[in-house]
C-alpha cells in the first residue's frame, strides 16, 4: 500500500476521559486508530491513568477524518 493511501485513510478523535474517584475530566485528541493505546500527551494524567486504571472512562465524543487541523478545531470546539 502506498503512503497516499495510507494518508487517506487515516483518522483522529476528540475523546473525553473522566476519573470517577475525583470526578475530574480530561478532554484531547488523537490523530490515529482508537484502539493503538493512547492514553493522552499529559504527564500527570498518564501517571494516574496508570496509578489507578479502573478510576478511569474513556469515551470517544467525536470522529475526524478530513484533516489534522480540523482534529485540532473540533478539539477546541469540545474544550470551549
């Protein structure tokens, strides 16, 4: 398969985490499949994802398929 083919058919989500045991939330996204194991690009959240695995739901809020930078501004859209 050739990488335009692979550009094209890649994709990203806005996901949203919530820790249950502070009820605190965690919104980002990511360019790339949802199940690759990405947690999200923050130290500490990572460290408490993985401190306390079962405090922590994932839910997958939107999809993108067009662009990079529309991940990025449906991203913002969700954070505003």
């Amino acid at each position: 398969r050739c990488s335009l083919d692979r550009r094209s058919s890649m994709s990203g989500f806005v996901y949203v985490w919530r820790d249950r045991s502070k009820n605190m939330f965690y919104i980002g996204s990511h360019w790339g499949p949802e199940d690759d194991g990405y947690v999200c690009s923050s130290v500490w959240m990572r460290k408490a994802h993985k401190n306390r695995p079962g405090d922590f739901r994932r839910r997958i809020v939107s999809r993108v398929s067009t662009s990079r930078l529309d991940l990025r501004l449906e991203e913002q859209r969700w954070l505003n």
